[in-house]
C-alpha cells in the first residue's frame, strides 16, 4: 500500500496592514504548489521558511518606518532560510516560486538586500508555560480526559507495541511474530495514521525490522492542525517534518508535543487532545514504536473496508505470520528448521543456549518477549535485538493500563508437540484413557449379558 499523500498548508502575508494584488498573487501560488508537491515540500523544508516569515510579519503593531523596517529584516532573514535550502530544493517548484516571491516583495517595500538578519520574531509558545498556565488555555475539548464528566467513568486505554524482527503486539494482547516486509500501516482511523517500512536485516534473509517511520496527526477541530512525524535509521527528530515541535498556532496547539529523552536514541510523543501518547526508539539500527490510546479511537476507523490491514487492530495477514515456537523448539533441539536449513549462528556464536543466557541478562522473565529475545537472535545475531526487546517491554509497563497484562504467555493450544506447559497433563493422552475406560466398560457389560 503506498503512502498517502500529506498535505501541509503554507500560508503567505503580504508586507503593511494591505497587501498589494502582487503579494496575493504569489501566495496563491505557493500554496497551490504545496498542495500539489507535499512530499517534495516537506523533504526540501521550504514551508519552514515560509511559516517562519508568516510569523514574523503576522505579529507587527508598529506602523510607518519602523514596521518598513521590520518587514524589511524578516525578508532578508526569509531569503537567508531559503538560500540555506537551496541544496535539498532544488528541483521544487515551490522553492523558485518563493526565491521570485522573495524578489517582487523586497522590491514593493523598498527593502535593500544589505542590513540585519536577526531571527524572526516567534510567538509565544505554549510550551515556555507553566503546567497550571497549559492546563487553563487551551479549550476543553483538546484535552481528552478532562472532557469526561467527573461522575463518569474513566476510558479505557490499549497499548500496541512493534519491535524487532519484527514482533506485534496488538490492541488485543495478541501476540504475533510477522515478516511484513516493505511498508504497512499500523494504525489507521480517524485521529491518526502510523505506517511502518520494515528492511531486511541481512541479505537472502526473510529476517526484517523497522527502519523507517510515518505518523501523521489528523486537523482536529480548533485543537491542532495536521502534522507529520518521520523518523529512520540513525535519523530520529525531536520535531514534525514542518520544524515544529507542538500542534500549530491553533489555541490547544500544545495538546499536541514533541519530547526528546534521549536524542537520537528516544523521542516521546504527547497527543492528550486523543489521550494519545507514542514512543519512538532508536535502538541499534532499527526503530520500535509503542502507543497508549483510548479503547473507543482505536475503533474509529473513516474507511470500515481497509481495517483489515490495520496491524494494531486486525494483526498481520495469516501469509505474513512466523511461527517462531516451533522454530524455538527446532533451534533448542538442533534440528533443521525453517526451509530445512540449521539456524543461523552470529558472529558472536549464539546458539539456542546462548541466546538464551544472553536474554536471561535482561528478561529474566520467560514471557514472550523473552522468546522473541531469543528468536531474534538466532534469526540475526545482532545483540542489540536484546535491547529492542527490553525496551519494548518497558514501554508496555508505562503505557499498558493493566498491570496484570504487562507479561505475555503462550498458551498451552499454542503450543507445539513436545513442548507442553510443565505440571501439565497431555489432553491427548487423558482423551485415549477416557475412551479405553469405555470401552472397557462396554465389554463387561457384554460379559454379564
């Protein structure tokens, strides 16, 4: 399924309080071609420039000479931007649009190109607030959790979780291990739309991990307006693909917030207008992605028909599924497994037992992240896959709402032969009693008649 095209406003304000028809006329360009290239756009960070500027010359209450000046500065720190943009940019129409923008404006103004750059002037943002002051700003409706009435009873939050080779934990607690290689959506409804490209961790190998990631924010209301995350390997921003780090200029813009934990390594995102809150890693060189999100949104799909390919919900097609416990049980039991080759060995030497020492290091629960520990390493041999598989549990225990479910188990009819749950008796084995005791039965009745 190919990405969905992003559409990403850019808005354009003449100079003085009246805009001549020249200035209108170039805003309307601009915008048309950043609804037409939004991917281009967006890589080549051209709307940053012009958000930037908006913002610089939507705030002047001076009038006469000193706003002229002004004007004039935000213009050349506006063609300083785009100029910096001029590597990445270049084959994008809205970038030439603004360069002659640039040009016809500073020459209605009189702006000379010589004379100070300074930053544009920002507003203020909802982030520099104190937390009472954040509570008390925005509008009820963009804080999910205070729209509920006290007396009510509180929603209800599930968790999915996607980490190396990669495994899914869906909304359900389902636990799957898939192959899905190349790009598949993980969540799709009406607030929010995630999407996953999985890579080959090595090559001729059906092994694959997350190495790049989408997430686009919905317009919601007068809370926040549509914004896009990416993130890739070795490439983890602590912004939305337009620089910013919050909602927008919207009144509950900082509903919606980027949070760096660890740069490059651990991102946090807050969307508390869905009750939504994402966290992103980098963990060698691949991605995990884990999400806390209210019951009744996970549902909320715009498009019934293509929920099926709704990871987090409907899980990975049948065809895309591993069955890593019996690859578990061939490994453990040094079999040929999987297309009838031995599991593959690391460099570091990982067998079954080792895998599994080297797991017991940091799950020392035997749950089904711990098995993925193991899986991933006989399937890789990259220890860092240890690591993806911590994380991915710690990220359960922050942002599951039932303690009760942080650990996964098998269960015992996911079980392969041999492999049953110890102190428990064989079903098979009780059913043939039963019948033999029946039989028995029926003959000594037959006897005595």
């Amino acid at each position: 399924r190919e990405r969905r095209e992003v559409r990403s406003r850019a808005e354009w304000m003449g100079m003085g309080k009246g805009p001549g028809p020249s200035a209108l006329g170039i805003g309307e360009i601009l915008l048309v071609f950043a609804c037409i290239f939004p991917a281009v756009s967006l890589q080549c960070k051209i709307l940053k420039c012009n958000a930037e500027f908006w913002t610089a010359t939507s705030v002047s209450h001076n009038s006469g000479t000193e706003e002229a000046s002004e004007h004039c500065t935000a213009l050349r720190a506006y063609a300083h931007c785009v100029r910096r943009t001029a590597r990445t940019c270049r084959g994008d129409l809205a970038y030439h649009s603004a360069v002659h923008g640039i040009e016809d404006l500073m020459s209605q103004h009189n702006c000379s190109k010589e004379g100070p750059t300074s930053q544009p002037r920002t507003r203020t943002s909802l982030l520099s607030l104190p937390d009472s002051q954040e509570r008390s700003d925005g509008p009820e409706i963009c804080h999910y959790e205070r729209s509920f009435h006290k007396h009510s009873a509180p929603p209800n939050y599930t968790h999915c979780g996607l980490f190396g080779d990669p495994h899914l934990r869906t909304f359900s607690d389902s636990f799957q291990t898939c192959k899905v290689k190349g790009a598949w959506p993980l969540i799709d409804n009406k607030y929010l739309y995630v999407q996953v490209t999985n890579s080959p961790v090595l090559p001729q190998s059906t092994a694959t991990a997350t190495s790049k990631l989408t997430i686009i924010f919905k317009n919601f209301q007068e809370c926040v307006d549509q914004k896009v995350y990416q993130a890739e390997t070795d490439e983890l921003p602590a912004a939305f693909v337009d620089g910013s780090k919050n909602g927008g200029d919207r009144h509950g813009a900082n509903t919606l917030r980027i949070l760096e934990k660890a740069p490059g390594q651990h991102v946090e995102i807050q969307a508390r207008y869905i009750g939504t809150t994402i966290v992103i890693r980098q963990v060698g060189r691949y991605l995990t992605f884990a999400i806390r999100m209210p019951e009744e949104l996970v549902h909320s799909t715009e498009d019934k028909e293509s929920q099926g390919l709704y990871l987090c919900l409907r899980g990975c097609p049948l065809s895309e599924r591993i069955d890593f416990r019996t690859f578990r049980a061939k490994a453990a039991e040094n079999e040929p497994a999987m297309g009838g080759s031995r599991p593959p060995v690391s460099a570091e030497g990982f067998t079954y037992e080792s895998a599994t020492a080297k797991c017991k290091e940091r799950l020392p629960v035997e749950d089904l992240y711990f098995q993925s520990c193991v899986f991933d390493l006989l399937t890789t041999g990259d220890v860092n896959f240890t690591m993806a598989a911590y994380y991915a549990f710690e990220d359960v225990k922050m942002l599951h709402s039932n303690k009760e479910k942080f650990h996964i188990f098998e269960r015992t009819g996911d079980l392969t032969p041999g492999n049953s749950a110890p102190g428990r008796p064989d079903v098979r084995s009780i059913s043939s009693v039963c019948i033999l005791m029946v039989l028995f039965w029926i003959q000594c009745c037959l006897v005595y008649l």
